[in-house]
C-alpha cells in the first residue's frame, strides 16, 4: 500500500468570493477617508492679494503661473484641477510650502491696463519677484503637487477596485450593475461610498424585486450630481473657501 500525504490545497473560489467583500468593506472607505484628506488640503483655495504678498514676505510661495482659469479634463469625479497657462492670463496661482494651492484674480498682468485706467505696472515688479524665489508651475515636484498627485492615485485605486468588483463579482442586489455604474460617477465618490454601504455593508437579505436599472442609476447621476453641486456651492459661500475650497 502506498500512503499518500495530503497536499494543503489552495483556498477555494468560495473562500475567495468570502473574502473579498469583507476586505473591500473595510479597503474602500478606508481610502476614500485618505483621498478625501488629501484632495481637500490640496484642493485650490481663492485668496487674495495681500495674502500672496504675505507668502512672498515669508518665503512660502514655491510654484507659481499665471493663467485664465482652471481646466478639469478627467472624466471622473478623482481628476484634479488645473491652471489654463497664459501668459497674460487674469489669474495668478501660486502654491506655498505647506502644500496648499492658492489663487486670486486682483493682480492682473501690467498688459492689461488701458488708458485711463489703473496703472498696473506694479504687477511687473510681482511677476518678477515671483520668478526670483519660485520655480515654474509645470516643474512639480513640491509638496502641493505631491500631494495632489497621491489624492489622484487614491481616486484611481477606489474606482479600479469598485470597478472590477462591480464587473466581476457577485450580481448587485439592490440595483443592476448599470445602476450602480452610473451611481459611483456621482461627485466626491459619494455614488462608491453608496454601493459599498449598500451592498457590502447593508445588502438585502434577498435581491429586491424591483431593482434599481441602468435609467434610474442615470437619473440619480444627474439629480444627485446637481444637488451636490448646490450644497457644496452653497456651503462654500456660507461657511467660506477655507473650510470649503474650491
């Protein structure tokens, strides 16, 4: 008789599919705490001149630009903004040594005085001592950028990881896969932090008869994604662009 020693076998595609949800319940909102972290503190904060002239004083100010405005070319809600470079653009942005991007539209570049208006010659002189002691925008490096870029990374990794369980896994319970495909565009990642609550933290003992389709998830992008919007504009105004950048 030949005795044959048990192999430990690997763990079964059960055991995976136990796994997985338990460790994306505690992953995902884990990560959305650190993106959000991240991405507010180096979220782009209106100030004001006599505020840059402060930085300038202390020497806080590592990257400036001028630009006319900010451009967000992602296509989902982890994209970063960024300032529209222009020579002569209407605003000048500027990041500081704690990692913070500022920016404000009160010192126009000196070309664009008319007659009879203000001289603005002066915004020469600042130009110049922005140049002196800070590097270019488009350099990066510094610890605004840094940051900027890990907030980025953050978002890339949750949605990658929402997106292949969504893809890949088990069937939703509480909505189609479109449902919840539209749903986690929603702004802020609140559409991923909905899905994970709903279906990993709190799913229904059952699937729901009447589950949620492709439309209604559309629907609810972009009702949801107006009502953001306004709360978070408002709140803005109320509660002011230190609290709420943007």
């Amino acid at each position: 008789m030949i005795d044959v020693t048990p192999s430990r076998s690997r763990p079964s595609g059960r055991r995976w599919r136990e796994i997985v949800p338990v460790a994306l319940r505690w992953a995902l909102p884990v990560l959305w705490v650190l993106w959000a972290g991240l991405a507010w503190w180096a979220e782009p904060r209106e100030s004001t001149e006599s505020q840059l002239d402060r930085d300038l004083a202390a020497g806080q100010v590592v990257t400036f630009q001028r630009a006319q405005g900010w451009a967000d070319d992602g296509a989902y809600w982890g994209s970063r903004p960024r300032p529209q470079y222009a020579e002569n653009g209407g605003m000048l942005a500027w990041t500081v040594a704690n990692g913070q991007i500022r920016y404000t539209f009160d010192v126009p570049p000196a070309s664009a005085s008319y007659p009879g208006e203000p001289d603005l010659s002066a915004n020469t002189g600042l130009d110049a001592r922005l140049a002196a002691v800070a590097g270019p925008w488009h350099v990066g490096g510094d610890l605004a950028h840094r940051i900027a870029g890990t907030a980025g990374l953050l978002a890339g990794v949750l949605t990658v990881l929402w997106l292949a369980r969504l893809i890949s896994g088990a069937p939703p319970l509480a909505g189609t896969r479109w449902f919840w495909f539209w749903v986690g565009l929603l702004p802020l990642g609140v559409g991923v932090l909905a899905w994970t609550y709903r279906e990993l933290w709190r799913p229904p003992s059952t699937p729901v008869l009447d589950r949620g389709s492709g439309w209604r998830g559309f629907g609810w992008l972009v009702l949801a994604g107006v009502g953001i919007s306004l709360l978070v504009s408002t709140a803005r105004v109320v509660i002011g662009t230190t609290v709420v950048p943007g």
